[in-house]
C-alpha cells in the first residue's frame, strides 16, 4: 500500500503530484437529472439540504436549509427531478463538490460521496453560502446580468493579474443589499475593484431577494469560485494560498498509523480537507479553522496543530505594509 499525500498549494506539493478535480459527481448527478427514481437511489445516509428554491409551492418546504429526514427522501427526489439541474462552466475548490444550474438560474453546489453501498448525495444547495444566516437564492451570472439596468460589467482594469471574487446580493427592488468580498489577487485588488460595483443597477429578480458571485478581472480559463471569507472577517481579506511566502513548516501531513488502518478499513479511495488560514501582520499563523473536515478528527486535529504550530510565512505587504491576511489550503490524501 502507498500513501499519498498532496495539497492544492501546487507549487509546493512535491515532484509528481497533481490534482485532478473528478468528473464522477457532475456525470452521477446529470445522469440522474430529471428522474426521480435515480435521484432517490443516491439518497441514503446522512443528506444535507443547503437551501433551494422551488417554483412548486408542493417543495416550498425544501427551502430551508437543514438535514433532510429518511421518510422526506421521496418527495425530495421529486422535487430535485423537476427542476432538471445542468452542469455549469465554474467549478467548486474541492474535487469531489460540482456546481450546476437549474431555470431560471439558480446556482447550486452538490457532492456525492462514493461509499462501499453506492453513491449518496451528501450535500446540495445554493452556492457560497456563507453561513446559517446566508440563505438567499444565489443565481448564476447569467440572469445575473438579464437584470442589469445599468453599470459596466467588465470594468476597464489596469493590472491584468489583478481580480476580485464578490459576493452581491439585492434586495426585492433590485437595489444592491450588500457587497461582501470573498476572495482577490490583492487587498488593493479589492479595494479598487469593489468599489466600481457602486455605480451596478439591477431590475428585481423573479423570486426575490437574491445574491450572485461575481469576479471582476481578466478570467481564467477555468473558473473556481472560492471559498467563503472568516465569519465578520471582512476587513481582512482573503487571498490565493500561491500569493502567500512559506518559510517553514511541513507541508505533506500523512495521518497517523492508526488513522491510515482506519481509511484503508473504510475502502475510501480519497481523503480531503479544507481549511482556512489565518495570518497576523507579522506572518505569523493566528487561526487554522477547517472548512470542510477530512472526515477523520485525528487526521484534523493533527493538521490543524501542524499549520499553527510549525508552519512560518513572510509578512504580507499591502503597498509596502505588513497586513493580516487569510487563505485557505486543501489537502488531498490518498493511499493505496
């Protein structure tokens, strides 16, 4: 049996590795789009509900966000089948996650976890959520802009690096509610650029009060949305774990040797982890918080104290001045 461990910090992950993100999750669900019978099949175990939106009054209930019962499993698939979901052009961070669309541009994010009794859908609801509070629709960028009423969507930039992902989301009159920063090259990058939202006008959407992810800048040939920002973090921004100078620390952290019985016990092919970073002005590590668990909480724990307690970074400047920064890193392990 071999281990393997890697990160989506691609530039330090080590000689040979790479991270191919899985198609397995958008062909099961597009697949079983449209049918209830398939959709119900995947539903098994523990099913999180992370907020929809349903035109049929009949799944008004599925609205709210919550773990779904075992005996709602039916109409949930029904519900799931009429809304006939579609694979979109951006992508989730993690490998294992897709995002898909259904009319009249809701955006959505799902998992399926590829257990020994079958594939389950473990998580579906809208994309980027930010936490239990954060529970409007949030629409693709597509009927995002079928709203605009006025505002340049692609603002002339001066620098081609730099971008900013925001989060906007409207109020019942199409008028900006909030703006809140996700992720950019740059704290300046975000300064800069949140600030040409100010002038966007928006007629309402057709369900209300919305939120839609939009990235200012030159984009990439892959999209990927990022990572929601610290809870009240907003003055601290969040940029790309590649923009961030490591000095020390280990950087393929394998689990323990009871751990690694334990996954290989389990049949799981892969494991990953997500988890958001935290630095001070000075670079040093202040927070390490999981975004998304491992599913082991020794491999976690073992994890998080590694980043806190050993991992080193230069300061960060923001013209020219140290500031405190957050990124987030995924780290892949695989062993067989």
């Amino acid at each position: 049996m071999r281990a393997v461990v890697a990160c989506l910090w691609l530039a330090a992950c080590g000689p040979g590795l790479t991270i191919v993100p899985s198609n397995k999750v958008r062909e099961t669900l597009t697949a079983a789009s449209g049918d209830a019978v398939a959709i119900e099949k995947l539903l098994h175990g523990s099913v999180m509900n992370g907020g929809l939106w349903f035109a049929d009054e009949k799944c008004a209930t599925f609205a709210k966000p919550g773990p779904v019962a075992a005996d709602r499993y039916h109409d949930f698939a029904r519900c799931l089948a009429d809304v006939h979901f579609v694979t979109s052009d951006r992508v989730d961070q993690l490998p294992d996650v897709t995002v898909m669309t259904y009319a009249p541009g809701i955006e959505i994010e799902a998992r399926v976890a590829f257990e020994q009794d079958g594939p389950r859908l473990s998580w579906i609801g809208f994309e980027s959520r930010r936490d239990e509070s954060d529970s409007l629709p949030t629409i693709s960028p597509t009927l995002l802009e079928s709203l605009r009423s006025e505002g340049n969507a692609k603002p002339a930039i001066a620098d081609p690096k730099a971008y900013t992902w925001l989060k906007l989301c409207l109020d019942t009159d199409g008028s900006l509610a909030s703006v809140t920063p996700f992720e950019a090259s740059s704290p300046q990058a975000a300064r800069e650029l949140g600030s040409m939202v100010a002038t966007w006008k928006f007629k309402p959407a057709p369900m209300g009060p919305v939120c839609s992810m939009v990235r200012l800048g030159q984009a990439p040939p892959k999209i990927m949305l990022p990572f929601p920002p610290p809870p009240g973090g907003d003055a601290i921004v969040t940029i790309p774990i590649t923009s961030l100078h490591r000095t020390g620390g280990e950087i393929n952290i394998v689990p323990d040797d009871d751990t690694k019985t334990t996954i290989g016990r389990t049949g799981i092919g892969r494991v990953i982890g997500s988890y958001r970073v935290c630095l001070d002005a000075q670079g040093r590590v202040q927070v390490v918080v999981p975004l998304r668990r491992s599913g082991f909480t020794a491999y976690d724990e073992k994890i998080v104290s590694t980043i806190k307690n050993k991992w080193q970074f230069e300061p960060y400047l923001d013209n020219n001045h140290p500031v405190p920064v957050c990124s987030a890193v995924t780290f892949i392990y695989s062993q067989f």
